[in-house]
C-alpha cells in the first residue's frame, strides 16, 4: 500500500516538471540574461540572437538586445562580437560612452585585447573628452603590452596603427 501512495504521490509531483518541459515557453531574453550570469556565454549568445530574431529594430529593447549579445559574443569570439557591435555603431547613432566602455571592458576582461582597442578606439572617436573611455583606453594598452611581453602583437600593431603608441 505505500508503495501505490509512493508512487501516486511522485507522479503527482512530477506532473509540473513534465509539463514545464513539454510547453517550454521561455524567454529567450531572459534566459541569455540568466545564461551570462552564470557565465555561459556561448548559451546567452545564441539566447540572445533568438531573441532578437522576433524583435523590430523599432522595438523598446532592440538596442539592448544588440549589446547584451555584442557583450556575450566578446567571451565567445571577439571578433565577432567586435564586428556586430560596429554594425549597432553605424545603425545606432545614438550610443553613448557607458556603451563603448560595456563592450571594450567584457572583451578586455575576456583577452580579446586587439578587439577591445579598436571598440573602445571608435567610442573615443564618437565621445573625445569622455574620461572613462581614455582611462579604459589606458587599461588596454597596459593590457596589450604585458600580453606582448616584448614581442609584436596584434593587440599592440592594433594600437601602432591607431596612432595609441606612435605608429602609423
């Protein structure tokens, strides 16, 4: 007898989860927001895209959307995190220096050094007298001449090129 109650008693239980899994419905938003914070960048990336997939460009949370991705990319690929947040630049004229610095910081923090000059170069360009915007600007050279460690790097040609150390 305790084991039919036993075994009424887990189905009934299990019913909720079953039905959660079957009529997954979830915010694609809110996972990849849930995704970065626990640091699973690739799933808040592709969370993100899909997000964004159903999303006017009009919309109230586009522009968020674009940069909760560029940030989750710059974990996962610097490059391209660096190239979809140059598109937002060109389509969005409107981004301010907190923006710059949300994107160049995540791909500092992520190594992807020569990424986060360039990023943080065109926030410069867009915000000149933006102080935070030098003082990261500041961080990633540091960054990009103790990776280099006396040899050429792409970070530190990134920097010579953009005239940060006397190049070109």
């Amino acid at each position: 007898m305790r084991t039919q109650h036993f075994l009424i008693l887990a189905a009934a239980l299990s019913l909720p989860l079953i039905f959660t899994a079957c009529t997954d419905e979830s915010d694609p938003k809110e996972g990849g927001y849930e995704a970065m914070q626990n640091g699973d960048h690739a799933t808040a990336a592709s969370a993100f895209k899909a997000a964004l997939e159903g999303t006017d460009a009009s919309a109230p949370d586009y522009t968020e959307l674009r940069l909760a991705r560029c940030e989750a990319l710059a974990f996962v690929n610097g490059d391209e995190s660096e190239a979809e947040f140059k598109s937002l630049c060109e389509e969005q004229s409107e981004l301010d220096s907190k923006q710059y610095a949300l994107i160049g910081r995540s791909l500092l923090e992520a190594e992807a050094t020569a990424n986060a000059a360039r990023v943080v170069d065109m926030g410069l360009t867009a915000h000149p007298d933006d102080a935070k915007l030098t003082a990261l600007m500041d961080k990633v050279m540091v960054a990009a001449a103790e990776a280099a460690d006396g040899e050429d790097s792409d970070a530190m040609d990134a920097l010579k090129g953009m005239g940060y150390l006397g190049g070109d």
